[in-house]
C-alpha cells in the first residue's frame, strides 16, 4: 500500500540487533574491545540517551493513539487507513529507537584498547 510493513521493519532491527551482537562477540573475543578503566562517564552520552528514549516513548504512545484512531473511523475508510499508516510509522520507528538504544546499552563500560584504534 504505502512503504513496508511494521513487521519489515521490526524484523529488520532483528535482524541487525543480532549481527551487532554477532560482531560484538567477535570483537570481544579476539581482544578488540575491554572494560573500560577510566572515570566517570561522558555527559554528553546520558543526555542524548534520555532524550532519545523520551522521543521514542512519545512515538509509542501517539503510535498507540494513531492505532485507536484508526480503530474508531474503520479501516475501511480513508482516514482509518491514514491513521493505520501513521500508527504502523510511528511504532516502526520507535521499534529502530528503542533497538538502538538497547543494544547500545550492552556496550556500556567498554572501550577500544588505544593498541587497536586507527592512527
């Protein structure tokens, strides 16, 4: 009808939720990546995450008020379909944030050894 589907798109972060974690392993493993030894963390980096995660609770939840819309005008009419649309968009959207977010979370408290870093 329009552009993908919400499952595409869920299925997607799947998809690249595993070859992070995939790639993750590897670079464990082969002593790529460890624990991070310094102070405390950067500011800069808890901020956007808060943010980020306010952003995607707000798609949630118009995303879930999209859905209801389009429950109560019917599917069969224009603007039902509209608001499924947006509804499916919005949720898509705040699926990608949220794997985002999550799979950066399993990142915290590691570094790239200075050995490994490009010059």
């Amino acid at each position: 009808m329009h552009w993908h589907r919400l499952s595409d798109t869920l299925a997607a972060d799947m998809l690249a939720l595993c070859l992070g974690s995939l790639a993750s392993l590897w670079l464990l493993r082969s002593g790529r990546v460890k624990q991070y030894a310094g102070g405390g963390e950067f500011r800069g980096r808890r901020i956007y995450v808060i943010v980020a995660a306010i952003l995607a609770s707000i798609g949630l939840i118009a995303g879930l008020v999209f859905g209801i819309l389009a429950i109560a005008f019917g599917l069969q009419s224009s603007t039902g379909q509209f608001h499924a649309y947006a509804s499916a968009q919005m949720l898509a959207a705040t699926g990608s944030v949220f794997a985002a977010l999550g799979f950066w979370a399993t990142w915290r408290g590691l570094e790239v050894p200075d050995a490994v870093k490009p010059a």
